[in-house]
C-alpha cells in the first residue's frame, strides 16, 4: 500500500502534475500563481507538442508525452486531472495506483460505478482523492455552510438553482458527442446537483425532464428534487441559452441569494422573513480554482485521503443523482455496458 507520510510533506512547496492541456487546466495553472508554495512541476498529454506548448507558461514545467510518465515523476506531490469526462477513470486510478494524490475535475467520473472504482483505488493505495468541484470550497460557500448550520434560516424548505450557457454554437466535441459524455447535464448541471446535494443531501425522489439533441445527448435538463423531511429542490441547466446562475436556499425563517454566477465567487446576501437583509459582497481575487488545491493539500499533509467539505461518499451520491437523471431523460453513453 502506497502511503505518504508527512515528513515527506515538511517541505514549503506542493508541486503539482497536471494531467491534460485543455482550458481547465490552464486556468488551474494559472491560479496556483496565487500561491506562492504551489508548483506546477509537470504536464502529461497524449501529445508531447501540447504538453510543450502548455509547459511553456510556467517556468521549470516538465512536458511528458504520456500520462504515465507524468504519474512516474517523483518530483510530483499531486496530479490534477483536467481531461474529458470518460477519462477521468481510468487516469486517476493510473496516478492513484503511482501512490499520487489526486484532484479530478467535475464531474468526478461518467457514473456512480466509475465513482466508486476510483474510491476503491484510493483507499487501497491510501492515496488521498478529491472530486475538483471547487464551488465547494470557495469563501461564500464556506459562509453559506456557516449560515446553515447556525440555523438562522430555519428549516430549508426549498433551493433553487440554474445553470445556462450559451455554448451551442461552439462546436466543442467535449460537449456535443456522446462518446465524449456530451451534455448540459454533466458539464454544467453537475454545479446545481451538487449545491442542492451540499444543502439537502441525497433526495428520496428525483423528476427529471430534458431535451437531446440529434446526437443524443441533453441540450437541456431540469429536475426537481424531492427529500424525506419534505424540502424540494428545483434544478435547470441549459447550453442552448444564458440563464440567470444564480441560487437560493429558502427556509422557514428567512432564505440565502447568491448572485450570478453562484459557482463561481459572487455575492450573495441573507433575507429574514421581515425583509432585514445583510450582504456579503464579493472582494475574492482571482478564478477560485485555487482553494480545492489548498485542500488536497492540507489532506496530504494530514495524511487524510478524503475531505470532510466533499467526502468519497458524497461524490459517489452525487454521481448516482446524476445517474437517475440521465435514466429518466434518456441519457446514455455509447461506452457505457
């Protein structure tokens, strides 16, 4: 069993292996530049040219030309993967099983099954994972989680959020083909399933409608999220048109709003019952991407292969949500048994 101990970690820096060239992983790259500790020591693609090209950005960057050379790096403390969605499986169960730890983008995998593969991997390697959903850990979420849990809202009874964008016309593969897991509904729907999931849990029923394109994957999806104690959350998410990305969460006393874009950092206010509002404004610098980096490490350093803000439990729950949605719109990938 791999394991890292934390004499290993006593050192400032916490240098990254970037798996993937594409957008994400640029902007990750580039707000790591935030920290001055964190490294980006390497980049894996397919092709050596990308990898250069990519590494070419940030000074003392190695280019590999395979992910399992990058994964072989012992200058690497961590691999972040950043490649399309059917590949998020089988390449951090490759890092995972190298003994490194692992931030994968969202959505953590295809479906709950590949889910659970790759929390297996790391509790048999004892090797830290973390799904890279970062909304999860930006500062207004954090506050959100502290005004929920003081109860000031009372009872949630309903959440509401969206996510459009116009992306129909860009003719990204990544979102339009079915063998790449295409979709609204894991590219951006992932966000609204996951926020009704940090609030309300796992839903005892789901309704879900949605819209496929020609190829076959959702142009447009909504579902409502029915829980035990009788909340309800209402989710859309849409590539065809810009929505409003904005959440609320309503309870019996009062109710949070989030201001566009919700994932992303935003300001957001608390609203009583008798119309006192207080305002939490925006003031972060940056992307955001950078504080789900700062908690793969604390884990690492901690010797924890899960984070108790996005547990391998909640990842796995929220990809069996996730799963049932696309059962009940139709929602099927070619490489799936």
């Amino acid at each position: 069993m791999a394991h890292t101990s934390n004499s290993e970690f006593s050192k400032p820096e916490f240098r990254w292996g970037i798996i993937g060239t594409g957008g994400i992983a640029k902007a990750f790259a580039r707000d790591l530049s935030y920290f001055n500790s964190h490294i980006v020591q390497a980049v894996g693609s397919r092709s050596l040219e990308k990898a250069s090209d990519f590494a070419l950005e940030f000074p003392g960057c190695t280019a590999y030309g395979s992910y399992e050379e990058l994964v072989a790096d012992p200058m690497i403390d961590a691999v972040y993967v950043a490649t399309p969605h059917p590949q998020h499986v089988a390449n951090t169960i490759l890092a995972l099983n190298a003994g490194k730890p692992v931030l994968c983008e969202k959505p953590f995998a295809v479906n709950a099954v590949e889910a659970q593969a790759m929390v297996a991997a790391a509790i048999d390697n004892n090797v830290a994972l973390l799904e890279a959903m970062w909304t999860r850990f930006l500062p207004h979420i954090a506050q959100v989680r502290e005004l929920l849990s003081s109860g000031v809202i009372g009872e949630v009874i309903n959440v509401e959020a969206d996510h459009g964008q116009y992306l129909i016309d860009h003719e990204n593969p990544r979102l339009t083909e079915p063998s790449l897991a295409g979709g609204a509904l894991l590219d951006l729907g992932i966000y609204p399933v996951s926020f009704a999931h940090m609030v309300l849990g796992t839903p005892a029923r789901i309704t879900a409608t949605g819209v496929l394109t020609e190829k076959g994957v959702d142009s447009q999806t909504s579902a409502i999220l029915d829980y035990e104690n009788g909340a309800q959350a209402v989710l859309t998410t849409t590539l065809i048109t810009s929505t409003p990305c904005r959440a609320t969460i309503a309870g019996t006393l009062g109710r949070i709003e989030i201001d566009r874009t919700f994932y992303n950092p935003a300001n957001m206010r608390l609203v009583m019952q008798d119309g006192t509002t207080t305002e939490y404004p925006n003031t972060y610098k940056g992307h955001g991407l950078r504080e789900q980096a700062a908690e793969l490490e604390r884990m690492v350093r901690n010797a924890e292969i899960e984070s108790p803000l996005l547990t391998h439990k909640m990842s796995i729950e929220i990809m069996q949500t996730l799963d049932e949605i696309r059962n009940q719109i139709g929602l099927r990938y070619p490489f799936e048994n």
